[in-house]
C-alpha cells in the first residue's frame, strides 16, 4: 500500500498543466521493467537521498533531501500519476506494447508474453516459457540461433544476426504489432528516436532513419540469462550514450529500458528476502547509478537541461513461493486437465501442445499461453478440425469445468499438503468467451464466468458486483475487455491470488521468487511521473493515468500527432 504521507501528498493538489511545456527539446523515456509504483514513489518521499540521480530529476537540483518523517517534501519538478494502471494480464510483451504504441492488448494485438494467433495456425513465445520456441526469443532481437537445445542456456546458442531476407527482420515482437508504435507516429512528424534494448521499436525499423534501435549483443544476452542483471543494464546504458554520439543533432525521443531490474526480482539473491526488498535494493544499487551515468552523458552534451524525463514501468511484482506446489505448469497440471476431457468417452479428444511437438510438428488441437498471472486457453474445433471456425460450446464447458475441479499440485508436490486440496484455493476466476452465442461479435464476444456445470455463463459485471469481497482487483472490467480479440484465449484462467500471504499464491509459470500477470493491486499499478528541469517551479498533476497514457503524454510534450492512440495525454 501507498504510504499515508504519499496517499495524502497526491492527493493534496490538483491542478491542470498546460501543455506543452515550454523549454523542451527531447523527452527521456526511462522505463524500470517490473518496477512497483510503491517502491518509487516511497523511496523519494521517505529516503530521496538514497537515489540521488532520480531525485534531481524528479524534486530538482536544490530540493532538500532530509529523511525527517515530518518533512513535507519540496514541490520539485514533476506530474506525477496517482493510480496509473497496467494492461491485462500484466506481463511485459503485452504491457511493453501498451507502453509504446499507446493502444490496449486489444488494439495492438499483443495478449501475453505467450499467445496463439489463429489466422496464420502459430504460436508465439518471446520469454522462455515452457511451451515456446527458443527461435521467438532470439528473433526478438534479430538473432538467429544455430545450435539449438531447448534445455540449455542462451550462452549455449551461437547466435548470428538475421540478414534482410529473414521474415524476423526489425525484430520479431515488433512484426506482431497491429498498430504503429509511438517512434513511429514521431518518425511522421520528422521526430528521430533512438530505441536502447527494449524490444519494440517500429513495425518498418529497418525502413526508417528517423528510429535507432539499439538491440542487446549476444554477449549481452548471455549476461542477462546467467542473471547479471546490472552488467545487463549497465551496457543497455552506455550502448545509448554510443548510440546518441557527441555531435548534435541529438535525438528527440530517448528510451532507456532497464530490463535487469524485472530479471533480478524474479530470482533475488538470497541477501534478500521479499520481492519488496529486491525491488528497493535492485533500485537503489543500479538503477539509480547508471540514471547518474546516463544524466552525466547528456550534460556533457549540452541536452539535459532541456530534456523532460518520463519515469513508468511496464507492470508491477507480486512476492510468491518457489516451489511446484504453488507453480502450476502446463506439462503436468494444465496440460492434463485439458486432454483428460472428452477422452473418457472415446470422443475425439484434445492434443496440447507441449514440448514434444517441437520434434513431431504442430498438429494440436489446443494451446495454452502461460502469462503467470493469467494462462490463455486456445481450442480448436474439433468437429471442423479448423482453427478459425468458433470452438464448440460444449467443448468450452466441457475444458473449464475440467480446468475448475482437478487439484492442481495434489501430486509431485515439494511439500505435503496439511490436508485435502480443494481446487477452489488455487482456480480463482474462469473465463469463458463463446462466440456461439453472439456469433455478430465474433471473437469479441464478452467474457463470462464460468460458475458450474448446471448453471449459464454469468455477466462478468454482475458477477462481481454479487461477490465484492472475493476479488480485489484493478479495474477489471476495463482490462479484461481491453484484451479481448482474436489472439486472447478462448478461456482465460487466473490462478488465486493473495497479495498479503504468498502462501495462498498460484502462478502458471515455472517456480520463481517474485513474478507478475494478475489482477492484483501489487501487479497492476505502475509509476507514471513526467520531470525535470523544464519543470521547474510547476505544479503536479493529481488523477488516474493507464500505461496507455504514456506515449500519447510524449506525443503532447513535443507536439506531434500520436496518430489515434486508445490513451490521452496526462497534461491534458
């Protein structure tokens, strides 16, 4: 929870800025993967000392760094956000593109970090998971791997660049995008852009000047996989300091992309107990001195004084257990559950994808995407054998109802449980979304609950309204709808989730220490602050903000037309 100070702060002024403002030459885009919004904005209202760099940008040269309790702290030079929200299911590819092209999961087409795109028959996987390619994760960044063994590490792949025939070329992730990105609609107005290691930049970058992308080098990528997080950041630093060069012109839009920060926090070292901690230490030690790095790198260039920075984070972070008790893993849990239906009754039964299809090809009949948080659910039809035909109802019941009662984890358990596992402690919301009933609307059919086999789908919105204790969810009704289209599952499980006691957490991913993908509060906000020196002496702006905010807030600040972005402008 927000501090009562910060609570009482954001809230003591709201006023209006005009826009744009004057004095700005660029914007610094300085975005902390994972990045809690508690953990920012407490460590500048309580200890600002203790990241010195950020601190000049966001409360200015002269603020006073006290660390009395009863210290209100200087107006300094920022707008700040007080709640502003992440897409759904909060997991960096999807969020990343709602950071950038300003646009929902909907709108710009990306529904996970894992998902399934029935028009072209192919799944993506751009993080590692347990159902993806490791090819999705070197095109990311245009690297093609020529050894090429699931079960080892990216230091064991050689990896060369893609040359302009390869259909990854401008990168994988970037060639997904529905909608144009931010870099983009800057590239139109004559803006120039340089892009340090995130992995969206233009869906035509290799066709365009005006946009620097910046990709990891393969040593980089070694580093970041053995877990050096700070290494990792470090050189995604100096590669855009490189990149910038010491002769204007200088770029007019510069992203910083800190993605060792998610890294470390998902497998902390074992100095540090909660993801809490992590997120403070991982703050404090790195990001906040390679900020002084990069802020020294643009004075001696003469462009910092006129630069606005927009500090944001694609999702947040969620402390959990690692073990498999609590992990739910589509080769064992999911995967049976979903094949077991059907096939008791000698009816043509369901084929997840698993990692043996990788050497027997991609006949499937259903995927699941695990996003942590969330797991989209894909089913064929099995009547038709056709991907783009609707699957059958009953086949949708059929799946959740599975999905609902088998006891996940009651077997292969680290530890034992104290006693019956019930599936309701770790399957907390089903949702279902059959076309078949709105068949005009297609794949944008509503999402239902899945209640119980005697009963119908119910409303979502009547269904929390009726259970108002039971889920303490961000704005849930927005984000589930902003997701849904025709890459989202046809089912959408969310494992229980527990923000206060990780003992009650479940995950659809492989055991880690920290991770993210719900609902929850602890996932689901961001920080969102514009400062800096152009900001002197102005006021901030107190409301809600999206992530969708983000790049139109840029568009705004240096006065170019975001082209139509789902989000508005925080100076608004």
């Amino acid at each position: 929870m927000l501090s009562i100070r910060l609570t009482a702060l954001l809230a003591a002024t709201t006023t209006t800025l005009a826009s744009p403002i004057p004095g700005t030459e660029r914007v610094v885009i300085v975005d902390v993967d994972g990045l809690r919004r508690e953990a920012l904005y407490g460590r500048l209202l309580n200890n600002p000392q203790l990241l010195p760099n950020i601190s000049e940008i966001v409360l200015g040269p002269d603020s006073s760094l006290s660390t009395n309790d009863e210290r209100i702290p200087p107006l300094g030079q920022y707008v700040a956000a007080k709640h502003a929200t992440t897409a759904f299911p909060s997991y960096t590819f999807a969020c990343q593109a709602s950071l950038y092209t300003g646009n929902w999961p909907a709108t710009h087409g990306i529904t996970g970090n894992e998902f399934f795109d029935r028009d072209i028959r192919r799944r993506f996987g751009f993080s590692g998971g347990s159902v993806t390619d490791p090819k999705d994760i070197t095109h990311t960044y245009e690297y093609d791997p020529i050894y090429d063994d699931s079960e080892s590490s990216i230091c064991d792949w050689l990896l060369d660049p893609i040359g302009q025939s390869h259909p990854a070329w401008g990168g994988l992730a970037n060639l997904q995008l529905w909608t144009p990105t931010l870099y983009d609609a800057a590239s139109a107005a004559g803006i120039s852009s340089v892009v340090a290691f995130n992995m969206y930049s233009s869906t035509a970058h290799h066709e365009d000047d005006n946009i620097s992308w910046v990709v990891p080098t393969p040593d980089d990528l070694c580093t970041y996989q053995l877990g050096n997080a700070w290494d990792y950041d470090a050189a995604m630093v100096d590669a855009l300091l490189a990149t910038l060069g010491t002769e204007p012109p200088y770029a007019q839009i510069i992203t910083a992309y800190f993605a060792g920060h998610d890294h470390y926090c998902h497998g902390f070292d074992t100095g540090v107990d909660t993801d809490e901690q992590a997120q403070k230490w991982y703050l404090t030690e790195a990001v906040d001195p390679l900020m002084g790095r990069l802020i020294r790198g643009m004075k001696e260039r003469g462009i910092y004084d006129d630069a606005v920075f927009v500090f944001t984070a694609d999702h947040g972070h969620t402390n959990v257990i690692a073990n498999d008790r609590h992990s739910i893993v589509m080769e064992d849990e999911l995967e049976e559950s979903i094949e077991d239906y059907t096939c008791d009754f000698f009816l043509p039964c369901f084929d997840v994808f698993d990692r043996w299809d990788w050497f027997w090809g991609d006949d499937f009949s259903a995927y699941v995407a695990q996003n942590s948080g969330a797991a989209h659910i894909y089913l064929r039809n099995l009547s038709t054998d056709n991907w783009s035909d609707f699957p059958e109802t009953a086949d949708l019941r059929g799946v959740a109802k599975q999905l609902a009662r088998y006891h996940y984890g009651a077997t292969d358990a680290e530890e034992p449980a104290d006693g019956p596992i019930y599936p309701s402690d770790r399957v907390e919301l089903i949702l279902v979304r059959d076309p078949n009933e709105c068949p005009d609307e297609g794949w944008s059919t509503p999402y239902k609950v899945w209640v119980d086999s005697d009963q119908p789908l119910a409303d979502l919105a009547i269904w929390l309204d009726e259970h108002p204790d039971d889920y303490n969810y961000v704005e849930p009704l927005l984000r589930i709808e902003k997701m849904n289209c025709m890459r989202s599952g046809d089912i959408v499980f969310v494992p229980a989730q527990d923000e206060h006691d990780p003992e009650l957490t479940w995950y659809a991913d492989y055991e880690v220490e920290s991770t993210h993908g719900s609902l929850y509060p602890l996932d689901s906000y961001i920080p969102f602050i514009v400062a800096g020196p152009p900001l002197a002496g102005r006021t901030r702006l107190v409301g809600s903000a999206a992530i969708v905010d983000v790049a139109p807030t840029v568009a705004d600040i240096l006065e170019f037309d975001d082209g139509g972005m789902d989000g508005v402008s925080l100076l608004q």
